[in-house]
C-alpha cells in the first residue's frame, strides 16, 4: 500500500501560519513583546520600566504640586509685607508732632484695618484645604519613585511671628518707636519665610526638570526593548505570506496526487 505523508508538510504550514499570527499581533499592537510569551526576561525588564514610568509621571506631578503650594504660600506671605510696610509708614507719620488727637486715631484706624487684613491672610491661605500660615508642620511630596525621595515645605505659625505688629497702638505719640520696632521685627520675619519658600520652590522645579528628563530616558529604554520594529516585521510578515501560500500550494497537490492515486487503486 503506498502511503502518503502529509503530516510534516501541514507541521510547516501550521508553524508558518503561527508565525505570520505573531507577528500580525505586533504589527497590530505596535510592541514586539506583548507577553511573556514573546520574552519571558525582556516583558520582566518591561515591567519595572514601566513602573518606574508611571511612578515617575505621578512624581513629577507631586513636584507641580509642590511648586504651587509654595506660590500661594509665599503669595499670602507677600500681602502681609505690603501690610507691614504700610503699618511703618502710618508708624512714621503718626512720629509727626503736628498732629492732633483726632489725627491719630484715623491713622490708628487704617492701622487696626491693616492688621484685621494680616489676620484674616493667615487665616485663609490655604492649599486643597490645609493651612499654609497658621501652624508650624511640614508638608511632604514625594518627588521620586523611590522611597525617601521627598521634599517637604515648612509651614509656620506666623500670627505668633507677627504678635507684637499685630498689637501696635499709634493712637497716641507713645506708640511710634515700639511700632517702628514691631514693623521693622515684621518685616524681618516674613522675609525669612518667604526666603524660605523660594528656596523650597526651586527644590520643587529643579526635581520636576530632573524627573521629567529621567522619565523620557527610562521611557525610551522601555520603548527600545517592547516596540515593534516596523520594518523588520513587515518583512518578516512577507515573508510568512509566500511561505504561507507556498506552503498551501504544495498540500493541494499532495492531496490532488493522493486522490489520483487512490482513484487508481480503486478502479
């Protein structure tokens, strides 16, 4: 009896159509590993690429964040100075001795209005509800993927800085030189502070730029491992086709010679 065997050829044409499958679902999906199937190491080294992306971005975003608290900080901060300094000017006016009773206590009123406004800035500035200028604390973000890579912005408790500007009284002559010392004090402390946040500020915007350009590195690592290369496998995919076509070819007439045959026996 003769025996036709087929079985290899439709192995190789099964293995060839396996293949053209492959690389159709990396033309498709744009990446040369999409599981670990592909590369059991190389889709490993894909992952932590990838959470060190994803991880990265978020961080970079907390630095953003970082940047603005410390604008509204220093922004509330810079109000209060303008404040302060029209607090000293009324002090030095009120050191004129020209001045009458009545005099003196319209400056006392714009100064009480003036120290209602201190007030009510430290009060009210705020970010995404925490308090910026009533307490003394720190407020953290993490700017790394990592563990400990955190800046923190320092928060004060400024209405205790500022008590003794707070309470200035030039209703009377009396009052000037402890005003002027009160305001000059002031003004030497909100300045501190605000130092200090630019500082913290420039912390922030350094490690967003850092982030940023480890983050387009690390990315493109990543990219290099898992992109498909276009070229390549289109004409791997090619290829396969005339393998594919060849392949299918000969089985027909393997099976069109096994019929003849056959039909020959038979008959």
């Amino acid at each position: 009896m003769i025996n036709f065997n087929t079985e290899s050829n439709s192995s190789l044409l099964q293995k060839v159509q396996n293949k053209q499958e492959s690389i159709l679902e990396k033309l498709s999906s744009g990446k040369r590993i999409n599981s670990a199937a592909d590369g059991a190491a190389a889709q490993q080294i894909i992952d932590r690429l990838t959470s060190e992306v994803e991880g990265g971005r978020q961080a970079i975003s907390n630095a953003y964040d970082g940047v603005s608290l410390t604008q509204v900080a220093e922004g509330g901060l810079a109000g209060i100075n303008e404040d302060v300094n029209r607090i000293r000017e009324l002090s030095v006016q009120s050191g004129n001795g020209l001045l009458t009773d009545a005099d003196r206590q319209a400056i006392q009123s714009e100064v009480s209005q003036l120290q209602e406004n201190i007030s009510q800035t430290i009060e009210q500035t705020e970010f995404a509800g925490k308090s910026l200028l009533s307490n003394d604390g720190s407020i953290d973000f993490q700017v790394g993927s990592n563990a400990d890579q955190k800046i923190g912005v320092g928060t004060q408790d400024v209405l205790s800085g500022l008590n003794d500007i707070l309470n200035v009284d030039l209703s009377s002559a009396d009052g000037v030189e402890d005003a002027l010392a009160a305001a000059d004090a002031a003004t030497e402390f909100v300045g501190s502070a605000r130092a200090d946040l630019g500082a913290t500020q420039s912390q922030f915007e350094s490690a967003a730029r850092n982030l940023t350009q480890t983050n387009v590195n690390v990315a493109a690592a990543r990219s290099r491992i898992q992109d498909t290369d276009f070229a390549q496998a289109t004409s791997e995919n090619a290829a396969a086709g005339i393998l594919s076509q060849a392949g299918i070819a000969v089985q027909e007439i393997a099976n069109q010679q096994q019929g003849q045959v056959l039909s020959l026996l038979n008959g």
